[in-house]
C-alpha cells in the first residue's frame, strides 16, 4: 500500500497533513477509537475523508446540517471520491440511487443526519450493509454539558453498539474539559486516542468594542469601512438580519440578510453569490456559517452580543481559515441580554405540562394488544435497534407495558415545544422509564408504475398471493393506496415487517412509487418506574437546572468581554488550551483597551396594571379551549411575545397584550405575574 504522505497527495492533492491529522489519521488506522478537537477552520473533515479511503467498508458521517453535508460532499466529489448523503432533498430515485450505490460498494462516504436512524426504511437499508466507521461531525451536541446538546445524539453510541460498527471518529472545535470527558466516556475513547491541537489563532484578532444601541449602525459601518474583502455580521433575531442588511443596503454596501425564516432556494442563492464575491456583506442569524467553506472572510462582527462563548468561537473561526489576518469585533452594550436570557426561559417546560407526557404514558399502558400482531420474535433486526440482546422480545405472550408516540402531535397535546420535548424523552429514557424499541411510519402508501397483474405474474404464487393481499387489503384513494397492515395481518398473517420488505423491494425494482410519512416512536415502559409519584418533581428539576446552566453561561460571556487580560488567551483557556501565549498582543485587552459594558437606556420596569389586563385577556381567549391550568410561566411567555404550541394552535398571537412586555426580563415579568396572581 502507497505511504500516507503519497495517498494524500494523490488524493486531496496535500503536501503533508496539518497538526494533528496524523496522529488522528494514525489512531484509527490503529484501531482506535478517537476524539480529534481542533479549532473551526483547521481540517477536522481530512481525518475522516482519508481514513475512509482505506477502510474496507463504508464510512457512515452523522452531521448536524444539510448545508454542512452538501459542502464536505462536494469537496469528496471533486477529489474523485464517492460519497452521498441521504436527506430531505432527495427524489426517490436519487434516494434508490444512492442506496443501490452504498449496497454495491461504489460508495465509500454516506452522510445523514442524526434524526435519519428514527427512520424505519433506514435503518432496513442501514442494517443490510457493511458500516467500517463511525463519523460525528460537531460532536460536542452529544453532551448535555456542550452548547448545543441534541437529544438525538444521545442515542448515538446505541446505534453504534446495534450496527456492530467497529470505529468511531469524533470531531468537534468547541469541548470545554468537561464536555470533552463526557463525549470520549460515552464511546469509551481512551485518553490517549484523544488528540487536541491548541485552540489559539494567532491571526483572529479579538476586539470588544462597547457601543450604546443608538450608534450602533455607525459603529457598524465605520468597522466595515476599515475592512478590505468579505464578512459576516451576527446578529440575534430574523427581523434584526432584515433591518440591518437594508441599512447596509441603503449606505452602498453589497448585503444580504440570512436567517432560517427564508426558504432553501433563496439562503442558497445567497452563499453562492457570498462565496463568489458578488455579496461583500451577510447579515445573519446563527443559521449561517457552519456549512461554509469560504476561506477569504476578513472579518467577523457581532452586532448583538452571542449566545454563548462557545457560539462565539464557533461564529469567529469562520474568519480567517486562510491564514491571513481576519478581524473578529463585538459592538457589545448589555441591551441584547434581555433577548438572550428569555430564550432561555422559552424552553424550560412547565411541571403541569411534563405530568401531562407522562399521563399520556399511563393512558396507554399496558397495550400489549396494540401491536402485539405486528411486533413478534420474528420482526426484523432493524425494529430492534435500541433493545438489549437480553431484552425479551415484544409478542403476544409476554405482557409488555408500551408507548407509541408522535413528536408533533405529544408536542401540540403537552404544550412543551419540540426540543425541549426531545431532551424531555430522552431524560425518560436515561432513568430507564422508558426504552426505545422501534419507530415505524405511521402511514404508508404506494402508486403503480407498471401494472399489478404483471406484477403479480413475476412471482411464485405464494408471494403473489401475499402481494395480492397487500393490494387488496390497501385503501386505494385515486392514484395513491394507504396500505392497512392491521387488515393485511388479519385476512393473510402477514407481519409488517414482511410487508415492508416487499414494498421497498417493489420500489427498488421501479414496479411501484414508494411514499412514507407520520413517524411514530415506540417505546417498552417500566410500569414501576412510571408510577413514581416524584417522577415529574425531578424531571422539572433537571429543566431548571438547565435553565440555571443556560443563564449562567451567559453572565460567564458578559465577564469574558469585560476580561482586564489577554482575550485570546483566556479564549483558549476557556476549551482546556493552556498553551496559548499568556499576551497576544493583537486584541483590544493587549491594545490597552479594557471593555466596560453598559445598557443603552434602563430596562423597562413591567407595569402590574398592564399585566393583569393582558392576563385577563388570555384567560377569555383560553376559556373552553385549554383544559390544562394557566400556569405563571404561560402568562410570561404570552407577555414576552414567545412561541408555544399553545399559542400556535389557539392563535394567541392575535390577543392584546400578546409580546407586550417583550423589552422587560422574564425574571421581572415572572414576579409581577405572581403578585397579580395573589391578589
């Protein structure tokens, strides 16, 4: 076999590997599971992209963006390499493409996202193939002590262990001491297979420049006008990307604004023109950035204060990654906090509205009935993917307690919004509560291509029996027929794992048009465990300990920018690099100038009388629709003009008062709606 310097020349056309990818590419040629941390910008995707070249089998990435997969693909592309992805984006004939392509072994690289194993066909197609490694791009979403915690990725060393996948890779830029330990424990990554290069970038400079809010817009083009080439400017809200890119627009700068409430055309639309230097200036919210691979971006500028010092880092090593000098500026007043921390707040659920999850549990408890039919010691190994071997398998016999759930719909029900609801399973889930055994489309439906007799005629008359009774037991509306398993089973005996398999196959084969939707998660619950009278007292408990965590965070931002020593340093501090020079020399800090961050005027003080109006206000419009209780934390979201599922569904936003205190801080709001409430 030709060296690794040799390949990688071949191949990516690199003369030598930066810090760090040797010993990362060396591990896992090794055998060894690693976790590899380097700073945005400095070739974490190489790691992976060579090793898998020389594995004999696939490389499965699991990558929290789309626009993250389409740019690594793209790059893989033009090196002559096969990989895919498989996401949303897809027809299903690029979808059939791409799994005809891994099952051959023409693909080596296949990208998805996280959510794609509660995929039912999936993890069918995933199970029938050879897995070598596997990738976690941004893997510090797998702690619950990391910025950006995913639920989901919780599950990942599960599916590990399911897939009998012998390799891991972790890449993240951004794993605190802690966050690092917790992600090599989950996957049992030895310490000496943890490569960490150091976290400074002696060509960022770090400026905190405080400014009240009325200057802000000068301040802004005054930092643009010292600039030569392309940047990015945070900012916190989609309507914010909106105001300042037509202010930008208005004073002769090539801006765009970039936020997740534009649809996937035009956000594309704007990275190519960004990337191609038709646009100098992106006004964006943090949907932007992860996903790209411009290497020329000057400078970085903060327009509002970031969430958190992860996002921080994460949003300035967008700056520079050619090495050359990108300036990286906070216009920094303390106005922004009020935003932030309500954010925060946003997402902590209610105790009344965990009970109720946890009621919908017991409701359908024991239902050994429900699919018993469906679910027997012969499903499937792929409806199996999170169950122990020793776990006795669901089937008519065994009495099993079970729990079959649909996110949107629990959502809507609990009034808890998706993420929170997702972080609230998976809690479930750690205190054994509830185990996950399988997800499956609630509905799937099928179109003829070619004929169903000739169809029919293909087969031994066994299967064409078999495939008659699916035809027949689906309820054809026009074009497309809902299959009905329940009937299937009654009239043939037919398990729906067998009935999939044959769709699917059917699909693939181009003798019908496949189409699938309505995931419904299924779970084994522990009927002892369930009925602990605590259970929804330390659930609670956990989401405000996250809630303190989150708020905490923020006071630590606040205290880095007003840091009277080196930034760059205490940055690299901050993610266990001790390395760093202890004085840069090119921040504001080393420039002599000491940040002191202020309000731009006073934070308004909630008037009591406006809040009871605005209260009585929503219990009128509530009255006969909402049966749960208007708990305090309900009438401060209403107030602070937040989201809910309540308030999408009964159209809350139309009420008066409804964002009326959107300037005040939450805590503030929460004690005045609490004396209201005492009166």
């Amino acid at each position: 076999m030709s060296s690794a310097p040799n390949i990688l020349q071949q191949l990516f056309g690199f003369s030598a590997f930066r810090e760090g990818q040797k010993e990362a590419v060396d591990s896992l040629l090794s055998g060894h599971s690693t976790l590899a941390i380097f700073p945005t910008g400095s070739g974490k995707s190489l790691c992976y992209q060579f090793v898998a070249t020389q594995l004999p089998h696939l490389t499965l990435v699991v990558s929290p963006l789309l626009a993250l997969m389409k740019d690594q693909l793209e790059f893989l592309h033009s090196k002559g390499i096969a990989a895919a992805s498989i996401d949303s984006t897809l027809t299903p004939e690029q979808n059939k493409q791409v799994m005809n392509d891994v099952r051959s072994g023409q693909c080596k690289i296949l990208m998805v996202s996280v959510e794609r194993f509660k995929n039912e066909r999936f993890r069918q197609f995933i199970e029938s193939v050879q897995v070598s490694m596997l990738v976690v791009d941004e893997a510090h979403c797998i702690s619950e002590w990391g910025h950006n915690f995913r639920p989901d990725y919780l599950k990942l060393p599960a599916y590990q262990k399911e897939l009998n996948i012998p390799l891991v890779l972790l890449l993240t830029a951004t794993a605190t001491k802690k966050v690092k330990e917790d992600m090599a424990a989950r996957f049992a990554i030895a310490p000496t297979s943890i490569i960490q290069t150091g976290f400074y970038r002696p060509n960022l400079n770090l400026f905190v420049r405080p400014v009240l809010e009325p200057n802000k817009n000068q301040a802004l083009i005054d930092e643009i006008q010292k600039q030569q080439g392309a940047g990015i400017v945070y900012v916190t809200l989609q309507n914010s990307a909106e105001d300042v890119a037509r202010f930008l627009q208005q004073q002769g700068f090539a801006a765009k604004a970039y936020h997740a409430g534009l649809n996937s055309e035009v956000r594309q639309g704007i990275q190519q023109d960004f990337m191609s230097n038709k646009i100098q200036v992106v006004v964006a919210t943090i949907a932007f950035g992860m996903g790209i691979d411009k290497s020329d971006i000057r400078f970085v500028i903060h327009y509002d204060l970031p969430k958190s010092i992860e996002n921080y880092s994460q949003e300035i090593g967008r700056g520079g990654r050619d090495g050359e000098a990108a300036n990286c500026t906070v216009l920094a007043n303390l106005d922004g906090l009020v935003t932030i921390e309500n954010f925060v707040y946003g997402d902590t659920p209610d105790k009344s509205a965990i009970e109720r999850v946890i009621d919908d549990i017991k409701l359908q408890a024991p239902a050994e009935q429900n699919r018993a039919k469906q679910v027997t010691p012969k499903q499937d190994r792929a409806q199996q993917y999170t169950t122990n071997q020793n776990d006795s398998l669901i089937n008519a016999e065994n009495k099993v307690y079970q729990w079959e759930t649909q996110i949107n719909s629990l959502s809507s029900a609990s009034n808890i919004r998706q993420l929170p609801l997702k972080t609230l399973l998976v809690q479930l889930e750690l205190a054994n509560v509830i185990r996950p055994l399988f997800a499956y489309f609630a509905e799937y439906k099928f179109r003829f291509i070619s004929d169903k007799a000739t169809i029919l005629g293909l087969f031994s008359e066994e299967r064409a029996r078999f495939l008659d009774a699916v035809f027949t037991h689906s309820n054809m509306k026009k074009v497309w027929g809902v299959v009905d398993f329940d009937s299937i089973y009654q009239h043939y005996g037919a398990e729906r794992s067998r009935v999939v398999a044959a769709l699917e196959y059917l699909h693939e084969h181009n003798h019908i048009e496949l189409a699938s939707r309505l995931i419904t998660d299924v779970y084994r619950v522990n009927n002892e465990l369930l009925q602990d009278g605590d259970l929804a007292n330390k659930l609670a408990h956990y989401f405000s300990e996250n809630e303190r965590k989150e708020v905490e965070r923020i006071a630590a931002l606040v205290s880095f920018f007003e840091q009277d020593t080196c930034l760059s340093h205490n940055l690299s501090a901050y993610f266990d690099d001790t390395q760093a020079p202890k004085a840069c020399g090119h921040c504001s800090v080393c420039q002599g100038k000491v940040a002191k961050l202020n309000y731009s005027s006073p934070i308004p003080i909630p008037d009591r009388e406006q809040i009871s109006e605005a209260m009585t206000a929503l219990e009128a419009h509530l009255s006969g629709k909402f049966e749960g209780p208007i708990t305090p934390s309900i009438y401060c979201r209403f107030l602070t003009g937040m989201t809910m599922p309540l308030f999408s569904r009964l159209k809350i936003r139309q009420v008066k008062g409804f964002g009326s205190l959107e300037h005040c801080r939450y805590a503030d709001v929460l004690q005045e709606v609490n004396a209201v409430s005492c009166q």
